[in-house]
C-alpha cells in the first residue's frame, strides 16, 4: 500500500482482504466475502472518499453485517500491522451511563419494563443490571427493551440472561476464531433469584450486535416472547483496525454458534415473535 500517495480504493480493498485472511475463521463466507471485494475493486485507482468506502463496505456488508468502514478524511495515521484490540472501557463513563440501564419503571397493572440501552463492560454494569431487576422482582410480568442497544460486553449478555434463564448455569454459545472457540455460559446464581414470569422483548432496527445476541439467545430457548421488528443481523464477533491512513476498520474475527439452535441471526436478524412498528413494540407486548 502506498505511504507517499494517495489512496485509492483499490488500496483499501487489497488491505481488506488481506486483514479478512488474518482473523476469520477459513470457510466459504470468507472466501465469497474475499472474492467478492477482489472482483470489484482490485483495479480501481480513483482516490478514496466517503462515497468509495461506503461502497466497499455495502460490498461487505452482504457477508458480514459487522463490518464497518470509517472514513476520515483528516487522518494520517499509519495502518496497523497487528491487532491492537479494544482500548479498555472507561468505567467512569459507563458508571455516568448507569452501566447501560436507562429506565426501570412499573406501569400500572404491575409490569416492570427495564430499559438496557448498551451492554456496559460487566466489570461496571452488573451491580447496575442487578439493581434493575431486584426493583422488577415481584412484578406479573418484565418488558425487557433493547430497542436503542447497539451491542457490548458478552459476558453482559450471559449475565443478564441468567437473570431470566434460571439459576443453574446454561450454555448460551461457541464463538468461532480461526485457530480456537471460546464458549459462553450463563453464570450459576443463589436459588431462588432469576425473575420466573413473563418476558417480552423489545427490538428494532436499534438493536445491533451483543443486544442482538441476548434476544436471540432468549428466543431459542422459549424464555420470552420477541416483539418489534427485525433486528440489524450482526452476529460475528469484531475488531478494530487501521486499514489505510484514512480508512478505520472494524473487522470480523468470529462468528457465533448459539448452544441450542447450532446456527445464528447473521443477515437475517432476530425476527420477532409478535410483528410491530419499534416505536409501538411496548403497547403490542402489553396485549400478549
């Protein structure tokens, strides 16, 4: 890749698919996925823009929905040869966000809705994820909304769906690298505390990668009725990386295997049991 010129799209592909080598998993999602971005744009030298980059990525997108290409046109950064991995979570700014809990209400009839709007590092949010549903124990019924909740901590997922799932530990997934598979597990918790009652789960187009998974994890085991509309259908777990100067990545490095289905939502979303506009899902889950 040139250091001392523009760069071209043809640049940015090339390095693409050179990181899609590196992290996912051999198969032939990778080889389509690589194929196909080769096959478009292997010999396109016009210069890159915002407009050549969200190509490139609609390009990948229809293998893996979460990949996201960022431009920035200001940039001069050098382009990674290594992972660098995630920066560590500021726990300051997830204590100032409530670990991801937004709202914890009681409607009349005695419904408690909890309102999860990011699956905060579990480090932070559990004391905040337990609060929420200590004030929801005793109630008729949870409404459980993911509607806003763009992803996060997986280890905030399997929590919280102990919360739901029962007090013995449960297998909730494998998650699939190139050289290892790491699985997840619903943490063991003191008899007598996961809430027993009705669940509904609210969803949209909102919902996006780790809150994606909660609900579909929730859904395959039957624990709750999924209300809204389809969710985004990113299922692969992701890394970032500096792809050019101007081109910030984040890359697919695995993929989930949920323990009950043997598949995933990746493209499809996770499809509600109960079809509602997102901004009425609490009205239609209350008629259930």
């Amino acid at each position: 890749m040139p250091t001392d010129a523009t760069d071209t799209v043809a640049d940015l592909s090339g390095r693409l698919v050179h990181w899609l080598h590196r992290l996912m998993p051999a198969g032939p999602r990778l080889d389509r996925l690589t194929a196909d971005l080769t096959a478009a744009f292997a010999t396109d030298r016009t210069p890159l823009d915002e407009a050549a980059c969200r190509a490139v990525q609609d390009c990948a997108q229809r293998h893996s929905r979460h990949l996201e290409l960022h431009f920035e046109s200001a940039s001069t950064a050098r382009p990674d040869d290594e992972p660098a991995g995630w920066p560590p979570a500021d726990p300051a700014a997830a204590r100032a966000h409530g670990g991801g809990v937004t709202g914890v209400r009681r409607l009349d009839d005695g419904t408690a809705v909890v309102t999860l709007d990011a699956l905060e590092s579990a480090v932070v949010a559990l004391p905040y994820v337990g609060a929420a549903f200590t004030l929801a124990a005793g109630a008729p019924r949870l409404v459980l909304d993911l509607r806003g909740n763009g992803g996060g901590d997986p280890a905030t997922v399997a929590a919280v769906a102990g919360r739901l799932l029962g007090d013995d530990a449960r297998h909730l997934s494998d998650v699939v690298y190139r050289d290892r598979r790491r699985q997840w597990w619903t943490p063991d918790r003191p008899d007598g505390t996961t809430f027993t009652g009705p669940v509904a789960v609210l969803v949209g187009p909102r919902t996006y990668s780790s809150a994606e998974a909660l609900a579909y994890h929730l859904q395959a085991r039957r624990r709750v009725t999924v209300v809204g509309e389809p969710t985004r259908g990113a299922a692969d777990h992701v890394t970032p990386i500096r792809l050019t100067r101007q081109v910030f990545g984040i890359l697919p490095e695995a993929y989930v295997l949920d323990a009950a289905t043997g598949g995933n939502w990746e493209g499809t979303g996770v499809v509600p049991d109960v079809a509602s506009p997102a901004e009425k899902a609490l009205e239609a889950a209350l008629q259930v």
